[in-house]
C-alpha cells in the first residue's frame, strides 16, 4: 500500500520529468512526510496537455454524502479498480500521474514501527498511478481529490509490505493517461527489481507533525518512539 509519501523535486524537475508546459509551473514547496486528506501534486491531462494540479489525497466518488469517505479511499488495488464503484469512472475518464520522490512503509519490533523509505535507485521523481474524482457538496462545495493505485509489491521489497504503488515508466505516461481501460491496465504491475531502494529513516516520520529534511537522513539510534 501506500500510506505516506514525499516529494521534494523542484517544480524545473517535475516540469522535464513529466513533460508539463513552460508556463504551467507553480511554486510547490518541498514536502517530506505527505500524508492522506492532505492536497498533494497530480498530473493530468487539460485542454491537450499535461497539467499539474492539486486534489486532496483519498479520492471522494461524486455520489458521495460526505468527504469522510476519501479516508478509507487513499489507495485502490490495481487488479479491481476498474471495477469498483468507487472507482470505474475514474478509472474510464479521469487517470492521473502523481509525483513523489520515494514513499515509506514499517516494519514492527518490539512493538517499535520503524519507517523506512523506498526511493528510486536511480533518483527521482517518479510517477505513481492514479485517479482523480471530482466532489460536490450539498452547499456547493466543489472538491478534486484522487488515489493511488497499487499492486503485489516487486520481490525485493516484500519484507516490507506485500502491496506497492504502481510506478509507471515514462514511456508508459501517454498510455496511462490516453489509452482506454483495457489498453491501460497492463501497466499495473510491480515495478521491476532494483527499482527502488530501501533504507530506515527517523522515526518521526510516525507523526504527520513533522516534515522537514532531516527525516530523510540515516535513521539515529532511538530509545523509544515517541
């Protein structure tokens, strides 16, 4: 799964990595314990072009009485997305690329949860699969908001979680946001091995308070969590 991510590349970096418009570059601040409800960067397609936009994380259906819902909706299996109501619209009409720079997962001992962060070998950003919903309140309110889908984690990182976000490749970028259902759904599979490399960080990462570089260094040694 996908429970907390980071992005930090510069909005020049994101800008080559995922083809967006020289005009089409707003100020992103860096961020390094991203966290579910919270607005984060999506990549999709407007008027003939990638767009980088902003949706609060845990996709809301638009049949949806409440935002409540988008809590229990941060992530969607990629081998049933499709066809889930919660998500078969999106998966039809709205797919999306969300930006990180890596994402964390736990291990437990002793009752200690451990964060470690996965980051990409050969550097960042990266593209997770996504899905974007548009949300409407009874007063009005109107609310963009998506998901990350994920799939069986690649092998080398299975002692860390069974389930993994789906990485698309660049190449695979026009396919994900273009292509019809059954042309798309190929491209959510493990990424290959070696792909991403894991390492313990600072056990702040625990608490969504924090977020600043320092939770990305060599995890120090911890006497307790906090």
């Amino acid at each position: 799964m996908c429970g907390r991510y980071l992005l930090y590349s510069s909005t020049d970096v994101l800008a080559r990595a995922f083809g967006l418009d020289p005009t089409d570059r707003p100020n992103l601040a860096p961020r390094y314990n991203i966290a579910p409800t919270q607005d984060v960067p999506i990549v999709r397609l407007g008027e003939g072009r990638r767009r980088l936009d902003r949706a609060r994380w845990g996709l809301v259906p638009s049949w949806a009485k409440d935002l409540a819902i988008g809590t229990k909706m941060i992530n969607a299996r990629s081998e049933t997305a499709h066809e889930k109501p919660a998500f078969r619209q999106a998966f039809r009409a709205r797919r999306c690329l969300v930006p990180a720079d890596g994402f964390f997962e736990w291990t437990s001992e002793n009752k200690v949860k451990q964060p470690w962060l996965l980051e990409p070998a050969a550097g960042g950003p990266i593209a997770f699969a996504g899905l974007f919903e548009h949300w409407r309140s009874p007063e009005g309110e109107s609310v963009q908001s998506c998901t990350i889908l994920t799939t069986d984690a690649s092998a080398d990182i299975q002692h860390l979680h069974h389930r993994m976000p789906v990485i698309l490749a660049e190449a695979s970028f026009d396919r994900w946001l273009e292509a019809t259902v059954d042309e798309a759904r190929p491209l959510l599979c493990p990424a290959p091995v070696g792909t991403l490399r894991a390492r313990q960080v600072d056990r702040r990462v625990n608490a969504v308070k924090y977020d600043d570089p320092s939770l990305i260094e060599p995890a120090p040694v911890q006497a307790s969590l906090l």
